[in-house]
C-alpha cells in the first residue's frame, strides 16, 4: 500500500513541477520547451492516475484500502498536480496571445 501511495505522492510531484516549468518557459517565449514539459508532465499523471485507479479497484473488489493521513496526502498531491497542469495549459495559451500581440504591436511601430 506505501509503495502505491509514494507513487502518488512522486508521479503527482513531477508532474505538478513540469507544469510549473512549461509555465516560466511561455513566460520567456519558449512554447516548444512548454508543450514538451506539458506532455513529459502528462506521463506522470498517468503514472499516478494509473495507481490511484489500482486503489480504487481494488477497493471495489471487497479489498478495502485503509484511510491514512499519507493516503490523504497522496490524494492531495494527485489533485494539485492535476488542477496545476489545467491551469498551465490556460496560461501558456494566454502566454502565447501575448507575445504574437506584441509582436503585432512592434511591428506596427
């Protein structure tokens, strides 16, 4: 059970901190950095989405998982990782309608 729990806890981690880092790469323009860490990011939250549906499973299958404050913790991590990666794709879209207005707006200077 710990080892699926830390497997949570690490996969969501990852990918919560690649999504972070494709967001700072459209802040600097980089958009193929971003989309890049984006889908690495993605990997990871199959990872952790394919243990969280082994626990669930097995929870269906009469096989109960015991409720602890790591497994909370390791839910927490899942979600944050995948709000985080929702939220980076909105701004690295709107990162990337910046910078072609910008450059619309250079141009014209």
């Amino acid at each position: 059970m710990e080892e699926i729990i830390f497997e949570l806890i690490a996969n969501g981690g990852t990918a919560k901190s690649l999504a972070y880092e494709a967001i700072h790469a459209s802040e600097e323009g980089d958009f193929d950095k971003a989309e890049s860490l984006l889908e690495e990011g993605h990997d990871y939250l199959l990872k952790a989405h394919k243990a969280q549906t082994k626990l669930i499973t097995d929870e269906m299958n009469e096989k109960p998982v015991a409720l602890s404050l790591l497994m909370v913790h390791a839910q927490d991590h899942l979600m944050t990782a995948l709000e985080v990666n929702d939220l980076a794709k909105i701004l690295i879209k709107q990162n990337r309608r910046l910078a072609s207005l910008e450059i619309k707006i250079q141009q014209n200077q």
